[in-house]
DNA sequence: TTGCGCACTGCCAGCGCTGTCAAATAAGGC
DNA sequence: GCCTTATTTGACAGCGCTGGCAGTGCGCAA
C-alpha cells in the first residue's frame, strides 16, 4: 500500500503496455493524444514517480550531474549550490553536491569514482577545482561534459561560465583613484584560486593607466579568510609611509583588514578606505559597509548548469556582467 | 576501455562467479582469505566502482539518505551540509542535499516524490522542516527512518539531535546580568523557527530568577536577517527608557544592531551591550566581535547522520553542547 | 564406511526501467 | 478496394547488481 508502484502496474490500471507508460513518461512521441492523456491521469493518480536507479540502469542517462567544490565560504558554496540547483531542477536533473579536497592525491581517482558509481551525465567545477588539469584531462579523455564556473586556466577551452576578474579590479581600483587615493594596497588571495591573480593584474594594470607606480611593498598575501586579512592589514598599516586606501582580494580579507582598523582606532573611511571583492553577506553586515564588486555567483552557477544540460557547443563561454557597488568602506582620500 | 568495468569483468578476471564478487564488496562473510584478497586485488587493479544505480535496484538498500533544508543561512547550511556529508562518506552513504520550501503546500508530495524517485534509506531533517508536523506523520506511516536535527515540537518522539536553547539563553542572559544590565531586551526571530520560542524562554527565564520584571516593549520581533535586526534595534533605541543590553536571536540580527548603534554614534559596548546567537563567521567579522552562543551546528549534523545510520533505537536523542562566547561586544552596564 | 554439519561457491531469478525491433493499426494513393 | 507508407503499440532482452537457494568439498562423529 505504502510501497510505491511501478511502471507495470500503471500500465495495467491504464490498460497499455508499460513501455507506452515510458513513452509517456519520457516525452517521446508516437503516443496518441487519447493515450497519453489516460496514462497521464493515471500517473497523477496513483502518484506514480519512476525509479531513478532503474531508469539510469537501464538507460544510457543517470539524469546526475555532480557539482565540485572545494571552498571553504559558505557564503560562495550557497550561492553556487543554490544557482546550480534550480536550473538543474528545473531541466529535470539532479546535482549531486561533492565536496572534495583539490589538492589531494586521489583527486582524480575519487572523482572518477564518483562517476563510475553514480553513472554522471556532466560535471560542474568550481574553482579551485577548475585548475586541476589532471583530471580536466582525464575528463576530456572520457568526453564526459563538464563545466568550469570562473577558470583561470586553460579559459579557451571548453565550456565555462565566469566574469572578468581583470575588468573588475580595474573598476574598483578606478573608483579609488577617483577618489583621490595614490597609496593604493592590495591584500592578494590564495595563489590556488586563478582570480586572485587576475584580480592583482587588475589593480595593477589601473594603477599604470593613471601613471600611478606599482610598488611591491604595498601587495600583502593573505588566504582569503579573515584572521589572514587582519594581519595582512596590520602589516599595510605599520609601514612608514602607509597606504590611504586597501584593496582586499574578497570581502572576509577586507571584514578583517576593517577590524585592524577599527582595533588600530583609525577612521574608516576617513582616514583609510577599504574595499572588498564578491559582495558577500559580509560586506552589508560590517560596519561601514564595503564598498566591493558584486559577483554574481548564483547566476554563474546556473549559466554553467544550463550550459551543460542544453548540449550546446561544446566550447561555448559565458561571461556575465560584475558590477561595483560602491558602500561607506570607501571614500575621499585624507591630505 | 574507459567505459566502466563490471563486476562480471571481475569476476571473470579473477576466477570466481560474479555473485563471490559481491559477497566480497559487501564484506559479507563465507568467503575464503585467500578469494576474497585475489577480489580485492582484481578491483584496486581494474579501478572497478560498483554501479550505484544497480545495487539500489536489485537490493533493498540505496545507501543514500536526504537532507531537507528550507534556511537561508549560508552558514547554517553549509556547516549542516559538511558535519552530515562528512559523517555519510565515512559511513560509506551518500548524502542527497535538498533544499525545499517548508511552507508550500506540495512540501509532503515534493519528498515523497524524492523518496520514490531516489529509494532513499532515511531522511535528515534541518529547522524549519522539523516543524512540518504533516510530513512527519507520513513519514511515520511508511516507517521511513528520520532524524531531526534541533526539533521544536514533539521533542520526545524519533530521533533527534539538539542543544538546549533555553539553557543557553539562560546562560548569555545571566552574562549580562552579571555585567550589570537590568534593561536587556531581545530581537526575537522567526516563530515558523521553533528555537526562536525557545530562546525567548530562556531569556525570559532567566530575567526572572533574577527578580527582573519581564518588559514586553523590550522584546521585538524580526526575521533572523541583518535588514530587520537593525531595524528592530532601531526601534528600541528609540524607546524613552532605553535597554543597555540588546540579546538578538541570531548573529545576523546581532550584526544589524551593531550596525544601528554604528550608525546612531552609540557605543558598544561602552554605551549598549549587543549579544547574538550561533557564532557564525559573521560573530568574528563584525566589529566589536560578537558575545554569542556558540551552536555546534557541524556536530549536530554529523550525530544525527550518525543516529540515523548506524541503526541505534528508534527514539534517541542526542544533546550537545554549547558553549558561551564572550567577546568584545558585550561590557558592563553604563550607569 | 556412511552420514552430517559447516564453510565456501555458483546458478539463476528478478529489481524497474529503456532500447530495439517487430507487429498492429491508421492514413494515404491509385 | 488493395497496397504502400506512416503512425502507434507491444514483446522482449538486458542494464549490473543482490537475494535466495542449491550445490561442492571438507572435517569429524558415529
């Protein structure tokens, strides 16, 4: 009674071979209209919701794609999942969230068994685990579709969905030179993620453009999180002649180069602007505000699930509008 | 040859019927030393991963449990979705996150529909979806193992895993107590959030144990989120006789009070006493960083992908515990 | 010597679907 | 009206595995 019904028995209540049923069910043609009609009440009736381990046995699609990830921002992962996910069920897929350690050894062999075991259709990537080039070649190897959202590497190839890191930091860097700011810093992310390094090009190509020129001194590493970005801060701001302003590679580095700030007693804007990068929860949610570059990671995440369900080309790229927002982080510079 | 192997292949491979094979993949006994390590040897060699599809259907197992969530906390998610997942691959289940929307009608319809569709072994329940008293009840009817991670209502039936809300209510309210507050208010959360009730409990408790009068213009609603949190701060420094202390329900409405007080040129803590509730990132973001309530949000999930796999009674209950977060946010009530 | 229990192994059905192909029926052409 | 072609339907194998059961070979008691 509570054990759900299959195929069969909705072909015997419909009075049709059950493959007429899989016709139905699967959108096939060559189904009368009349047909399809009683087999589709009946379904809706018996609340009748076919196997997806028989379906994917028997068939040559699991109706799965996995999405990979290895970030430790739930803020970025959310989104990401949350994008991914809706397309996919829309599009009547199931994405298959796994973590997984890039930098792993086994990174290849575990993802290969993830889709032995689960007969994937397409793989999304999320950086970092867009750069790992092994199993990008052993992917290209099975022709096993997949995705990249924001690659650094290898960007002409295949399909991937991102934004332009370069233009964006220039953008950001413009708007604190409009600002009167000539000792611009940059907190620089994890070397690992390719758009920390697009985002310093970015920084550093505005800075020439206005003739402004690059001092090393003033471009701190830090992990993209926020103990990192505190200390990373507190190293701009010990130094002799310091920075009027700090570009921080995301938001969480630029939360704790503001804490610096604020433990350090100096005013934000008014003494030191600081922006961020991602428009995370974070950049609303400190005080002031960050000034930072909204990214659209939801939308990124659901352009790479389309791309990889709707067969296009297989190397179409998809490149989606960032945008600045510009909060009380960031203000004139002080003389 | 990049197409999967079978157990068939294996089997064949390493002498033995392909029904031996099985026996050793699923670690049954009868199997001799000897076969059993020339098995295992053939599978490490071939890579061989068996089809997950194909167990699903031919046994009575998936290996596979769900977790519903209907929350809009990155960070909440994300740290339920980690503590379950990790627990599940070490248990060798896989983890199917699904989000969903608690309050729509279909709510029961949409997961049995996943139920069927995936032959899930066992659900993990996340707040608010706890509270769905209609899906629990068919959820019972089939006997389909669940666990609710922080259940509100009907805290003794099934499995469960929590915290005590009320305790630590308690414990943050006595905190500032002890700091010399006697006008502390609260920005309570979302009703549909059962731990909102609670917490306003404990609070109120508290407050009482200490001879201080319960004040309902000191408790104001919001929506667990940044916007309405300032906002409902805003509303109760504006009050005649304004609280020195301001307990919120979370810390994204604990952030948002912070923000009110920034804006408002209020000191904290010299001036106003702001406490909040989970220690999300965002408790070491802000500034001053947030006295909270640290929840084991990782914990309760791995105990109950833990409770509801390892087949323990069907109505244990897990506590863990909290822990107070004393940081800067909170001092001693201005006089 | 026979019998019996035990540890191990193999055979086969069948899980619930899809793919293939053949059969049945309807529609069109003369 | 008869044959051809298109449309709709059904029969059946088989996807890769597990469950049940029927062996097979061995040691040990009778």
């Amino acid at each position: 009674m509570s054990s759900r019904p299959t195929i069969k028995e909705v072909s015997k209540i419909a009075g049709v071979s059950f493959k007429t049923v899989s016709r139905v069910l699967n959108n096939e043609k060559h189904v009368s209209e009349e047909t399809r009609r009683r087999v589709e009440e009946v379904v809706a009736r018996l609340n009748f919701r076919p196997s997806h381990a028989a379906r994917t046995l028997a068939g040559r699609k699991s109706f799965q794609v996995g999405l990979l990830y290895d970030n430790p921002s739930p803020y970025y992962i959310y989104h990401v999942q949350t994008g991914a996910q809706q397309r996919c069920t829309e599009l009547g897929y199931r994405l298959l969230l796994q973590p997984i350690d890039s930098q792993s050894p086994d990174l290849v062999s575990n993802v290969l068994a993830l889709i032995d075991e689960t007969h994937l259709d397409g793989l999304i990537l999320s950086p970092p685990v867009t750069e790992a080039t092994a199993l990008l070649d052993e992917l290209d190897r099975r022709s096993l579709p997949y995705v990249r959202i924001a690659p650094g590497t290898r960007k002409e190839a295949g399909m991937s969905a991102s934004m332009d890191d370069v233009a964006a930091a220039r953008e950001l860097t413009a708007h604190l030179i409009g600002l009167g700011h000539r000792r611009i810093a940059m907190i620089r992310g994890l070397e690992s993620h390719a758009s920390s390094a697009d985002r310093l090009a970015g920084y550093r190509a505005e800075l020439e453009a206005h003739g402004i020129p690059f001092d090393p001194a003033l471009v701190v590493a830090a992990e993209n999180d926020f103990a990192s970005g505190a200390a990373a801060a507190r190293e701009l701001l010990t130094l002799k002649d310091r920075p009027t302003a700090i570009f921080a590679g995301n938001d969480d580095m630029a939360a704790g180069a503001l804490a610096t700030a604020h433990e350090s007693d100096i005013e934000v804007p008014a003494q030191l602007s600081i922006a961020g990068f991602d428009d995370s929860d974070l950049a609303r949610a400190v005080w002031p505000p960050l000034t930072t570059i909204r990214q659209p990671v939801h939308e990124l995440a659901s352009a790479a699930a389309e791309l990889i369900l709707s067969g296009t080309a297989p190397q179409s790229r998809v490149t989606l509008e960032h945008k600045l927002m510009v909060r009380a982080s960031t203000g004139p510079a002080p003389r």
